[in-house]
C-alpha cells in the first residue's frame, strides 16, 4: 500500500470550485506582471508573489486578486491563462473541472465579450487535446459590482452561450452583498438551462445559505461552510443531497475560520452532507487540490477508501453527463482497488 499523499497524488479527480483568474500559476503571474511593468502592484519575480499573496482579511483578498484580474488584458492573456489552468489541473490528475469564470471582470476593462468568450472556448478544446481534461464554465457575478454586473453577466451567458458554459455563479465578498437581490438574475438563467451555484456561507452566517437555497434556487453551495452552525440547514442540505464545495485553506487564509484545526469540515461530513474538496484560488493560498485532499484527510483522520470517497462525491455533484460520470466513477474504484491490493 502506498503513502497516502502518493495515493492522493494519483487518485482521479473532479474539481467544482476553482477560480479562473484565482487559478493562475506564480510564473503566469509574473509573466503577465512583467508584460505590464510600471502599470501594476503585482510583482514580476515569482518568488515575491507569496509575500504579496498575504491577506489581512476577505476584504483585502478580493483587493490584491483584481490586481491579477488587471493583468489580464488581452485575448492572448485570457487564452494563455485558460490553458495553463488546465495544464496545472490535468498535472494533479483532474479529469473533469468547472472552472468558475467572471467575464465581467475582463469585459469591462476592454477585453469584448465575444472576443473573451472565443478564447476560453478555443483554450478548452486545446487542453483536452493537451492534457486529457474536460473544462465546463460556471460564469459568476461578482457581487462586489452589485446588479450592473449581475446584468451584464446574464447578458453574455444568454448571448454567447459558450458551448462549454453550464452554471451561472456569484462569487466576491458576502458581507453587504445580499443574496436575495440577485434572484431575477439567476431565475432567467436557470430558465435558460444554466444550473445555479451562488458561493454562500463563507464569510457570513447560515442565513445567507438559505437564501442562496430559497431565492437563487442553488444546486450547490459554494463553501457553505456556516451551516454547521445550524441544525435544521444541516438536515435539509442532508436530506436533499445539495452538495457542498468545500476548500479548506482557502478559508483559513481569508481569515473565515481561525485555524485549519477549527475548520468545521468534519461537522458537515457528520451531519450527512455531499460534501467535496477544492482549491479555490490555489496559488493565492499557496496550495493545490492534492494539498486540499491531504488537509481534508488529516481533519477527517481519513484513508484511502474515504478520500476516494470524497473524490467520488465531486462526481456526483458535477454537472458532467451520466456517461462521463460513470466513466470517472469507475476509474477512482479502479485505482482505490488496485492501491488497496
């Protein structure tokens, strides 16, 4: 039997909560500050990235990461960096990913809709061929640009339908961002067919989940990690299997939860819920998927069966068609057999 981390570093995954901009490598960065030298914070030595990726609180993350978002200029920018996510993902053995994208973001500082679209697009294809991975887009609003930007949003994913586009999301600080405001937004985008996963209970309370739940009609929380301050949100996530997307270092680095310790990871896991690992905006926080399960595992005292558990629940809650999730399925229970030997 191997070592659990060689187990999780070869173990077959889905990710369903990874940022675009969020998911961009030291060495992207710095290549894309260096094209943008004397008109950005950002540094442009990958080895200063890790002192300027220290975040005071959420409010401050979501500063330093539209400085990144700056740096993404141009249809090159957005392809390089589309394919270099999907490279970093397939390295880690990710088969499947919905990438959670923010087009609002680029498109108001001048890069045209259609013109963003076609290269995340042409990136997608490239990397399956490249690298073996399949991306699906969830187009997020962020809610710190309030209903402009939820506006704008559903009018790209209505008008340009990438074919790859399969969720509408919000994304950006809680605190001040009423869910409920957004509901007419995500009503027409689920009557066109987009599945809804709003990011809900992070930085706030339960309630917050409840009204993603109720108003916005959401099919996965994205973190959720404060409903295990509540019972009755607890039993109903349960019972309805709405899976949560869980990153554990993420919220310790935005400072939503103290200490890696304090996570309330096992409380959800306890209480019944379809629970899955993810990065979130991994070189930000100075982690990968593969660390994320590693964390998960030691706050569970988890082995191989259940971090492939957790690897299978990822499948199940992803919006990947039954014949892939079958295919994918199969291959996690094939590699915990033949680990397990």
């Amino acid at each position: 039997m191997t070592d659990l981390r060689t187990f999780i570093a070869g173990l077959p995954k889905a990710e369903l909560h990874v940022h675009h901009v969020g998911s961009a490598s030291p060495r992207i960065v710095a290549e894309l500050a260096a094209r943008h030298e004397g008109q950005s914070p950002v540094p442009a030595d990958p080895q200063l990235l890790a002192d300027y990726f220290v975040f005071r609180d959420f409010a401050h993350f979501i500063e330093l990461y539209l400085s990144v978002v700056d740096l993404v200029r141009d249809q090159e920018d957005v392809w390089i960096l589309t394919h270099e996510v999907a490279r970093e993902l397939a390295r880690q053995q990710v088969r499947y990913a919905e990438l959670t994208v923010t087009p609002y973001s680029h498109v108001t500082r001048g890069i045209p809709a259609p013109a963003f679209c076609e290269a995340i697009e042409d990136a997608r294809k490239r990397a399956a061929a490249d690298f073996g991975i399949e991306l699906r887009w969830c187009f997020d609003i962020p809610g710190e640009a309030g209903l402009p930007a939820a506006e704008e949003t559903l009018r790209i994913c209505l008008e340009e339908r990438p074919d790859g586009l399969i969720s509408f999301g919000l994304g950006g600080p809680e605190i001040g961002v009423p869910r409920p405001q957004f509901k007419p937004y995500f009503d027409q985008a689920r009557a066109a067919g987009l599945h809804s996963v709003p990011h809900a209970g992070e930085t706030t309370g339960p309630q917050t989940i409840w009204d993603a739940l109720r108003d916005l009609g959401a099919e996965r929380i994205g973190h959720g990690i404060s409903a295990a301050q509540d019972s009755e949100l607890l039993a109903y996530l349960a019972e309805r299997q709405i899976a949560m997307e869980v990153c554990p270092t993420s919220n310790v680095r935005t400072r939503a939860v103290a200490t890696i310790a304090e996570h309330p990871l096992p409380r959800l896991v306890e209480a019944g819920l379809l629970v899955t690992i993810n990065s979130d905006d991994p070189p930000m926080f100075g982690t990968t998927l593969d660390d994320e399960y590693a964390v998960a595992a030691e706050l569970l005292d988890a082995g191989p069966a259940q971090v492939a558990a957790l690897a299978r629940n990822a499948v199940t809650a992803s919006f990947l068609d039954e014949p892939g999730k079958r295919r994918l399925t199969a291959e996690i229970d094939g590699y915990l057999a033949k680990a397990l030997g």
